[in-house]
C-alpha cells in the first residue's frame, strides 16, 4: 500500500503544481470618490482577455443600476450600450493600468431628472416637482400648441451610462482616474399625441442629433465638476446613436472626447469609425459588397445542405472599412442528434473555407428547443472552438 500511496501523492503534487492558481490575488486599500474614507479591496490577478478590464472587489453596482435597459430601444443597442463604452474607454484608459467599476457619482434619481424634458411651470406643477428640479436635458414640449402634434418635440437624449476607472496612486492603494461617461441618442422619436392612441415616428437627421449631443456633453461636463471627487478627474464622454425599435443590429458610438482634469472645456470630438450591418442587405452590399458576396456564398452552401432553408442571418462589426467581427445566427429544425453533429461539422468547414482569417466569426445554430451547437473561429486562429450542446 505504502509505494500506491507515495504515487498517488505525487501525482496529486504534479497536478496541483501544474494549474493555475486563481487565488493569488492583490489586496490593496480603495480610496472612495465621495468620501474620505478607505476601505480593503481586492485586485484579481487574472483577466479573461485583452479586450477586458478587471473588475475591483468586491463588486460595487452603479448607483443608477438599471437605468442602462430605460428608454433603449432594443437589447442589441443595450449589449452595444456598455460593451461599446468600455471599448471606447481603451483609447485613453489602458486595461493593463487602470481597474474597472461602474459607476459611483450619479445616482439613480439624477439620471431620471436629466433622461426629463424641460418642464413649463404648469408641467412642472401637474408632476409634483420643484423648480430646482426642473433639469431636464431634453427640450419642452409645448403643451399650448396643436394637439395632433403633442409629444413631437423630438427626445434627443435616451439614456445616460457611467463607468469609472480606478488607478493606483501607490502600491498599495488605487483611486479614481477616470469617468466615462455614454450618452445615447435617438435617431427616431416616438411618440403618441393621444394617451392610449397610435404611435407615430420622426427621424432625427444625424446632424441634428449630434449637434443636441454635443450641447448636452457640454453641459454634463459643467454639472460633474460641481460634484464631489469628480473636479480633478478626466472625463471621457461618448455620443452613441441608437437603432430604431425593429433594427436587428445594434446602434454605435460615433464621437468621443475627452476633459482633462480641472478643466469644464471641450476642446474637440473625435470621431468614432464604427458600425454594424446586417447581412445580407441592401446598405450592406452598397457598403461592403465583397464581404456579403463571401457570407451570400456560404448562405448558398449552407442552402445546399438544406435546400428549403433560407434562414441564414449575419451581424457584422466595422472599424472603418475593416471587417472585425461576423456574428451568424443559423435556426433550423433538427431530427436527431446525428443530424446536428452533422450540419455543425459542415457548417465549420465553410466557415473555414470562405471567410478570411484576419476576421473573427462566430455561428449559433439552434432549433426551436434552444441552441444546438456554437463555432467560434478568432482572427488568426488555425483551428476553430466548436461545441454541441447536450
């Protein structure tokens, strides 16, 4: 027994020598925005991949948890929302330097205040709210005008996204260094004239819509500096526009700028070349007509393997003219399980085969009992991720 035991033993120290230790993490004392007080926290060792920040512990939730799903128009443009502000934030806070924490400077009760219209005194009185609460950053809507056309005064501003990033000051301590904040904006006002009646639609020409954005960052910028632990912090403020209510693909962020600390002034915007498309359709094949040919060539085979099946539907990110990212979502009805290990191996090899490598694809199949099966293949990866569900 006792040369089984010492095997068993060493077996045991080779293996635990050999994976990764997840609990070697960084204690270090947080210094809070809003306070002079200090508190221990933990900095994880680990991150999950380049394009992501860690995230102190423990988790702190944003003091406006749950605004982010308010007043935006679909969950594609809510992922965009926060992933897209987070990726904008890389251009000035470095992941490998900085820390990531939502948001702790607006409460949940501002943002309502500033997500209002500018009220008239008899609004603000048939609401039950005060002058000074009148803040709003959305233009009046003139209740004394004609009634067909009440509520058409367009809603510029959707919603309103913070996230903070924490920098050490020392070696042992981290503080805020930076605010980012996301403004979205509406490209298509609804609206109903009547309560309880039909709604109609007005679109917001972009010029419009980045002209009132820019106005209220200004501003935004303005009322942040008054607030406490905020006058001496970088700011970064970015201007998303949101889809319409029956877009498949997510709206984007397409200007940023960024306040350095102590400073109330915007000096310039820069532009953010980003958007998605959906494939195959018409703007797309305008746009990019290389790259839809490639997806229409592997929808046709896809076609080919079920001839009656016309499903095949692609979400594709743009840098510039730069393909990044093809998300394709495949449903369809499978009758065995043979079946779908089948079409997935074969849905593989025409990923493989007719996008080039410099992108990053990404396929879900499903059925009408949940997802089947799920391919990833990464920018410059040899071999694709493929996994069929149980």
């Amino acid at each position: 027994m006792k040369p089984l035991f010492m095997v068993l033993l060493s077996l045991f120290l080779l293996l635990s020598g050999c994976a990764p230790n997840f609990n070697k993490q960084e204690e270090v004392v947080q210094e809070k925005q809003d306070s002079n007080e200090k508190a221990k926290a933990i900095i994880p060792k680990y991150k999950i991949s380049d394009e992501f920040y860690r995230t102190i512990l423990p988790f702190e939730p944003s003091k406006a948890r749950g605004m982010v799903v308010a007043r935006l128009n679909t969950r594609n443009d809510i992922s965009e929302f926060e992933t897209g502000l987070m990726r904008l934030a890389q251009r000035s806070f470095d992941p490998d330097q900085y820390l990531f924490q939502e948001g702790q400077t607006l409460e949940t009760e501002t943002v309502k205040l500033w997500l209002n219209r500018k009220f008239s005194p008899t609004q603000l009185k048939e609401k039950g709210l005060k002058e000074a609460e009148n803040i709003g950053f959305n233009p009046l809507d003139d209740e004394k005008g004609d009634p067909k056309k009440r509520n058409s005064t367009p809603i510029y501003l959707a919603n309103i996204l913070e996230h903070n990033y924490l920098k050490k000051s020392d070696k042992d301590t981290v503080q805020l260094g930076g605010i980012v904040i996301g403004l979205a904006l509406n490209s298509i006002h609804y609206y109903q004239p009547e309560d309880y009646g039909p709604t109609f639609e007005k679109k917001i020409p972009k010029a419009d819509m980045e002209k009132e954005g820019k106005k209220i960052a200004a501003e935004v910028i303005r009322r942040l500096r008054s607030m406490s632990g905020v006058k001496d912090i970088p700011i970064m403020i970015g201007l998303f526009e949101q889809e319409s209510k029956s877009s498949v693909v997510p709206g984007h962020f397409f200007s940023y700028t960024v306040v350095n600390k102590g400073s109330t002034n915007i000096d310039k915007w820069e532009k953010v070349d980003e958007k998605y498309y959906l494939f195959p359709s018409a703007n797309a094949t305008d746009d990019h007509r290389e790259d839809v040919t490639s997806f229409l060539n592997f929808k046709q085979d896809v076609e080919e393997y079920f001839p009656n099946f016309t499903g095949v539907i692609g979400k594709a990110f743009y840098t510039g003219d730069q393909l990044q990212n093809l998300n394709i979502s495949i449903p369809i009805q499978f009758y065995g399980r043979a079946e779908a290990i089948g079409f997935t191996q074969y849905v593989t090899g025409l990923v493989m085969e007719h996008f080039p490598g410099y992108i990053s694809v990404q396929v879900d199949i499903s059925s009408v009992s949940g997802p089947e099966a799920l391919i990833v293949r990464k920018a410059e990866q040899a071999e694709p991720f493929v996994h069929i569900y149980e």
